[in-house]
C-alpha cells in the first residue's frame, strides 16, 4: 500500500494561512504516490478542501461521539463528514493527556467515527515513564483493547503509534523502537491488524525515510514538521522515494 504522509496541524493555521499554505505546497510529482492527509482546525477544513492543488484527503481532529446535542464546542462525526471530512484523528496525546480523555471515550469516538462513515485514525503510546518501566506492550495492547472492538464495525482505519515523549520533543523513536511497537499494535489488533499503522513523534525531513523504510511503518503523522509547506512537501516526497510495501 502507499505510504501515508499525514499532517496535523493542532492549533494552528486559520483559514487565510491555510490558503497560503497550499499556494507553496509544491511536491514533486512523484510524491502523488503517497497518500497525503491534513487534518487543519475545524475552522480551515472547507479553506482546505477549496484550496489544495494536489489530491489529498482532509480529517478532523476531534469528534465527540453524540451526533447532534447540547455539547458546547463539540462537533459530531456526521457534521466532519457532512463538511468534507473523511477522516478523523481519535485519541491523540494532546486530547488524552492534556484534556483527560479517556481509553472508553476513545472507543466511543471510534463507534461514531464508523457510524457516520469517517476513517478513524486512532492514537495510542506510552508516556516515558511507562517505557522506562518496561510497561509499552502492557500500555499499547489496554489502548488498542479498548477500541480494537468498535473496528469491528468499521470499513477502513488506521492507527497511529506515537509515544508521547517523542512529540514535539525533537526526540524521535529510532526505526526498530517504531517497528518493535508497530509489530505489538498489529498482534493487538489480530485479525485486523493488516491496517495501516503510521508512526508519529518529531518526524522530519531527515528522519522520515528511515522510519517509512522500517518493517511495519506505513506512513507518519507529522505535527510541527507539516506546518511548513516546503518542510512538509520534502517528507511527501520521502515518503515516495521509499516507495509502497
Ligand atoms: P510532532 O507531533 O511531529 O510535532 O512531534 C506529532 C503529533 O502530535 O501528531
């Protein structure tokens, strides 16, 4: 399968910015053979959609899991998809870490993420004390049980593995530490486990060959690295020269 080169880009870019990102995102033509991803705030979806000159597929970053209610500053997965969205990001650190959401609010997301028909990119990864502890396969195989059933429902997914020390960190997992925690995720997932599993964590221009070229890597999730739209094109275009497989 190609490779997936996805951006997220949090908080950042409004709708004018998004707009002058995809006037200078310019990857060389091979780089058509990655599968490219953005996933801007809410509010530049539609400026992405309109304003990309090369095939990619936009998501969300965030879904709460009722379709329609009395919930504040949430948006459903009906509305992403209603919008333009196809995917949506589940579960990323930040919303585990840093908003408390928690292993049963992830796998409900995943349920709504099936319901309205979006691809659930799923993240999980262990925090650094839990590496040092040697507690990765205990933490990857609790995240990836509380959801793996919800795929069941599902048509397509793919998860992202992305130890919470290595993002925005400059710190990046090495090749084999990635393969070695890809490998865990698709035993965890069984019969589900030929997904694509993308590997993200202070990816770069340097790094991302390498890390697309380990057994069981199919792709990255790029925070910091995909704001820039000359950055970003280069791991595009890695992405490429590794080619599919
Ligand atoms: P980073 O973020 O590339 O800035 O480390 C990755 C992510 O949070 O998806």
């Amino acid at each position: 399968m190609a490779k997936v080169v996805a951006g997220n880009w949090k908080m950042n870019h409004g709708p004018a910015v998004t707009e002058g990102f995809f006037e200078r995102f310019r990857p060389d033509a091979n780089a058509g053979s990655v599968r490219l991803v953005f996933f801007p705030p809410d509010l530049s979806l539609a400026a992405g959609i309109g304003s990309a000159r090369v095939p990619a597929d936009f998501g969300v970053q965030n879904i709460h899991w009722e379709a329609a209610g009395a919930l504040t500053g949430e948006i459903s997965a009906e509305m992403a998809k209603e919008a333009g969205a196809a995917l949506a990001l589940i579960g990323h650190s930040e919303r585990r870490h840093v908003f408390g959401e928690t292993d049963a609010e992830v796998d409900r997301k995943v349920g709504a993420a099936g319901r309205a028909g979006l691809v659930p990119v799923v993240c999980v990864g262990e925090l650094i004390e839990e590496r040092k502890a040697g507690r990765l396969e205990e933490v990857l195989r609790r995240q990836v049980g509380a959801f793996r059933a919800s795929l069941g429902a599902v048509e397509e997914f793919m998860v992202a593995y992305e130890p919470v020390w290595a993002i925005g960190t400059g710190e990046t997992a090495t090749p084999d530490d990635a393969s070695e925690a890809h490998a865990i995720v698709r035993d965890a997932l069984g019969s589900l486990g030929r997904a694509p599993v993308l590997y993200g964590g202070s990816v770069n221009p340097a790094n991302a060959a390498a890390l697309m070229s380990a057994p069981d890597v199919d792709g990255v999730l790029v925070g910091g690295a995909s704001l820039d739209p000359e950055v970003f094109a280069r791991i595009a275009e890695a992405g490429a020269a590794v080619g599919p497989g």
